[in-house]
C-alpha cells in the first residue's frame, strides 16, 4: 500500500506489478461509495497483462483506507493527480486515466486538466446524470449510500461534475477515449452513456457489455484489454499457455 498528499487528504494507493512489463501505466479510480476493492479484478486482470495499474481510495470514502472527507470535487481531481504523480515518480513514462462511475468523470476531468495523460477508460458513467438521479431517488429505486461517505452526496458530486463536463470533454481532442455501457445497468443507462461518447472527440470507441452497474468494471476487463491492445501490443508473442489464459 502507497500513500500520496492530495492537498486536503493523504490517500491511500494500491500498485499492482505488471507482468511482462509493456511500460504502460493505468491510475484507476472507484465509484462513488465504494472502493479501490470494486475494483481489484479488473486492475489485477490488466496488470497480468503487461499493464501496471495505481488504483486510488477516494478521500471520504469510509469503505477505503484514504480516510479524509470529500468537501468539493476538487478533492477528487487532487486524489487522482496524486496518484498520476506517483505513477510518474515511480518510472511510468505513458500514463491512462480510468474510471468507474464517479470515477470515470474524474478520470475524464483529470485527463482533460493534464496533457501528458495518454488516455481514459470512462465505465458506466453518463451524460445528465443530476437528473437521473432526481428520478431514481424519487421513485425510491435506489439507496444513493450518502452515510458511506463523509461528505458530498452522490446528487451533488454529480451536479458538480455536470457543470465542468462541457469544457472538460473538448480538451480531450487527440487522445483516445474509450467509453464503456453495461447493459443492465440500473444507475446509468446505455443511452447516457451514449450521449457522454457522442459529446466527446475523437479518437473515440463506445462499448457495451453485459453485466449492470456494480460489476460493470469486472466485465470490462476484455473490452479494455483489446482497445489497450491495439495501442501497446506486446513486442513478443505470449508463451502459448499464457495466452490461452
């Protein structure tokens, strides 16, 4: 386990060693109240593959080891660009944003802020989400999990990030994007995620893949590994057992 000063929080980050090296970097980040531990199969999935990863505990987060309290979107704009560093400090010369749900628009936000982000992975995140939400409360669909987190309510961090996406989004011109729709997804449906792909530049890819909004990560894992693929395949074959993996 490393930790990082983010401004307000220290946060805590979990490194997973790539294996067979391809010199890429992935700083991945968690859904609003949840953890690094949502996404643990995935991360493990793409370091196995060559890819190492840096996977956040956002400040606030009771279910994480950051500790600390989400006061304002920049505190997870600040846990994010910690984590790049430390992935720049410890010899990562290409560096991907990732991101599940809340953590998609942060890593979408933080690739936007930072030029030498080579690219983002955004999962299950969407256009309109404030609204979403509104509906999806009203009707008393979902527990939005606020006492998890010491601070922002899910309703406001969305609202928050809905303000800076537009300006964000443009400034992502160059660099390839990768926006990724679970298909039962109760939180996000597919066509807001549509619309978030369809506001965004090229380079661009849209994927849609089984599973809903909790295990949208875990069963992105071949999606990401191909699109990733195609960008950094590996300089040697991989031995015939582990690519029958």
């Amino acid at each position: 386990m490393l930790r990082a000063n983010a401004g307000a929080n220290e946060v805590a980050i979990l490194a997973y060693e790539a294996r067979r090296p391809r010199g890429v970097a992935i700083v991945a980040g968690h859904g609003y109240s949840s953890s690094k531990q949502n996404l643990d199969s995935l991360c493990a999935f793409l370091a196995s593959h060559g890819f190492a990863v840096f996977s956040v505990d956002f400040p606030g987060h009771k279910l994480g080891a950051s500790g600390g309290r989400l006061n304002a979107i920049g505190d997870l704009l600040a846990a994010f660009g910690a984590t790049v560093g430390l992935a720049r400090e410890r010899g990562a010369d290409v560096v991907y944003a990732l991101g599940h749900s809340m953590g998609a628009v942060t890593a979408l936000c933080a690739t936007a802020a930072d030029a030498g982000i080579a690219g983002v992975v955004s999962i299950a995140t969407g256009y309109g989400r404030p609204a979403a939400l509104a509906a999806l409360a009203g009707r008393g669909v979902v527990d939005l999990r606020s006492s998890y987190v010491d601070g922002l309510t899910l309703p406001e961090v969305a609202t928050a990030w809905e303000s800076l996406l537009p300006a964000a989004l443009p400034r992502l011109a160059g660099r390839p994007s990768l926006f990724i729709a679970a298909e039962n997804d109760g939180m996000v449906s597919v066509a807001s995620v549509r619309e978030l792909f369809d506001r965004a530049p090229e380079p661009k890819t849209f994927a849609s893949i089984p599973g809903n909004h909790t295990n949208a990560a875990e069963n992105a894992r071949g999606a990401i590994l191909t699109w990733l693929g195609e960008r950094h395949a590996r300089t040697a074959p991989l031995p015939a057992a582990e690519s029958a993996r």
